[in-house]
C-alpha cells in the first residue's frame, strides 16, 4: 500500500512523516532533501512507471518550500532520467522499477524443501516416465521422444489440502513403490538416486485456481494460490543443466512461506 493520500482534488500529498524529512533544520540544502525522498519512492517502486507526479504548486505546499526548491529537485530527477516533464501535461515518473531477486543460501533452500515433507503428509496422484508436453520439453532442452520423471502430488496437514505440487525430473528412474513420496521429499529420492543439485532459482506469484486446482485443494473455482515455480541445475562444466522443474501451488488460508535471512 502507498505511504501517501488523494485529496478531494486527486492531487497526491505525502504523510506527515515523509513532509517532514524535508527540513531546514538538517545540514543538506532543501531541495536535495526533497529530490532524495521522491527519487527513494521512484526507485523501490513506489512511484511507478508512467506516474504523474504532484505539480510544482502542489509539491511546494505540501513540504512548505518554495517554488524554486522544488523546481530544482524535480529538475535533478529529470537529468537523471526519473521524470520527464511535459508542458502543460506535468511530471511522469520514466524509472522502470524492476524487483530484484532475494539472495538465499542452497542450503537453506533444501532444509526448507525437506521440513515441508516432514510435517505433512502427500497423496500421490500421479507418478511416471514420460514424454512431457512442449513447454516442458523445451525447459529441458529436450528431443520430441526424450523422457522425464513427472511426479503430481497434493499434500495435506491437519486434514486439509494446503499444497498442489507438479514436478518434471531428469535422470531419475521410477521408484519400486510410489508410497516413498507419501513422507518423504522427492529431494531425499533424488540425492539417493544420486542426482546433484548446485543451483536453484524460485520465481514467487499469485495465480487464481483453476477448476481442476480448485477440486484438488478444496477451494472456490479463481481462489488466489501462492505459485511457487523452482527450477533445480546441475553445473557440468561450464554450464547449467536443468535436472528438475516444480510449480507449487499454496492454498493461501493455510500456508505462508517465510523466509529468515541474515546479513554477512
């Protein structure tokens, strides 16, 4: 949520707290302390691309400076490409803000991966090797014939469908009984099967369920589900091999994914 309001006239005025980071009373010239705090809203997002900014009028008394400060704040944005200004049409943020990925250790990772497994328990609804479907195929760099591990499972706690769970795998045989992934991680599989993991990359959204995701997961057919797509590389050599490909879909009234990282 925005940290600013719409007046009655829709001109966008900063909180109490923001007006006041702009002061006489700190060492840097006004103006600066006024294009830092709109550049720090243009960067993390906040103002966002294609935004209009508040006019000058506007800006000068909402933080109580003058006209000229905030001309100048605006026009340190602008040779920096933030803003473009546009007679007669205002100010519009040009920064695209792009989210940038979060660091986390493997190791964490796969500790995660692992605690899941051992504190629920998965009903198997499809394990086999086969030839998967386009998309997947070309995830993998993978011939028309070629073959993967897929394995589609739901996993359960306290007597309720939390987690759909859809995953592509290489180099990995059928297990003798697919009770295995009952309370187990499809990771401790892997590592006995002797498949390598260096490198992981997890992209995190929001998806509305499906029909077929909804019946699975007991919930309303366009119910908001956290989807988790993790994608596991072997490195061999100098490059990245793909070895494992999971979308994971979260029921959101029952699980939260957290993540405790700490600075070096």
């Amino acid at each position: 949520m925005k940290s600013y309001m719409k007046t009655h006239t829709g001109a966008i005025l900063f909180s109490k707290s923001q007006r006041n980071r702009v002061s006489e009373a700190l060492p840097s010239p006004l103006y600066y302390q006024l294009y830092s705090l709109i550049k720090g809203y243009i960067l993390d997002g906040t103002f966002h691309l294609g935004e209009k900014l508040p006019s000058e009028k506007e800006l000068a008394e909402a933080f109580d400076v003058s006209r000229i400060t905030v001309k100048r704040a605006v026009n340190e944005l602008a040779a920096e490409d933030m803003v473009e200004r546009a007679r007669g049409k205002g100010t519009h943020v040009t920064y695209k803000y792009t989210p940038k990925p979060v660091q986390a250790p493997l190791l964490g990772v796969l500790e995660e991966i692992d605690s899941i497994a051992q504190n629920s328990v998965a009903k198997v609804l499809d394990c086999r090797v086969v030839v998967p479907p386009q998309n997947i195929r070309a995830e993998f760099s993978l011939g028309n014939n070629d073959s993967l591990f897929h394995l589609v499972r739901k996993r359960e706690r306290a007597g309720a469908f939390f987690g759909y769970f859809d995953s592509w795998s290489a180099g990995v045989d059928m297990p003798k009984n697919t009770d295995i992934f009952v309370n187990q991680s499809r990771h401790q599989y892997f590592r006995e099967s002797g498949m390598t993991v260096s490198h992981i990359n997890q992209t995190i959204s929001a998806v509305p369920a499906n029909e077929a995701i909804a019946a699975h997961l007991q919930v309303p057919e366009g119910f908001p589900l956290l989807s988790l797509v993790r994608r596991s590389y072997y490195q061999d050599d100098d490059q990245e091999m793909l070895v494992d490909y999971l979308v994971a879909l979260y029921n959101t009234e029952l699980f939260q994914y957290q993540m405790d990282l700490k600075l070096d």
